[in-house]
C-alpha cells in the first residue's frame, strides 16, 4: 500500500504544481506535462528507496558494521 501511495503523491503534487504555475503564468499545458513528468520520475525514486529498504522511517541511517581491521578500542570511541 505503501508503495502505490508515495507512487499516486508524488504525481498528484507534480500535476497540482504544473497547473498551478499554468493557471498563474497563462502557459497551458506545459508545465503540468513537464511536472508530470517530474513527479513521476520522484514518484519511482521514492519507490525504488522503499524497495531497497533505504527510506525506511524519518532519520533512518545504516548502522556501520564493525570490520576486521576495526579493533575493541576504536569501538569504544577512546
């Protein structure tokens, strides 16, 4: 659900934009097609994070994992 979501929000606000700046600027249709296309394009980024787990929640960040070469002491922070 969460997918079709960010896909649907990010057209919505792309073509809300566009037709508001072509309402504004008298330029129909250009820029509803060129947010359209934005918001597309930021709609399946959104979704291709969601896929690879990187956007899980707000301030989300990957823990580093400790390597071979790390030893107790740089674990540590002294």
């Amino acid at each position: 659900m969460r997918i079709g979501v960010e896909l649907v929000a990010a057209l919505v606000i792309g073509v809300g934009f566009g037709l508001f700046l072509d309402s504004w600027l008298d330029t129909k249709p250009w820029f509803m097609l060129g947010f359209f296309l934005l918001g597309a394009a930021a709609g399946m980024f959104n979704v291709y994070r969601v896929v690879q787990n990187q956007g899980g929640a707000v301030g989300y960040r990957q823990q580093d994992k400790p390597g071979p070469e790390m030893s107790k002491t740089d674990l540590d922070g002294d």
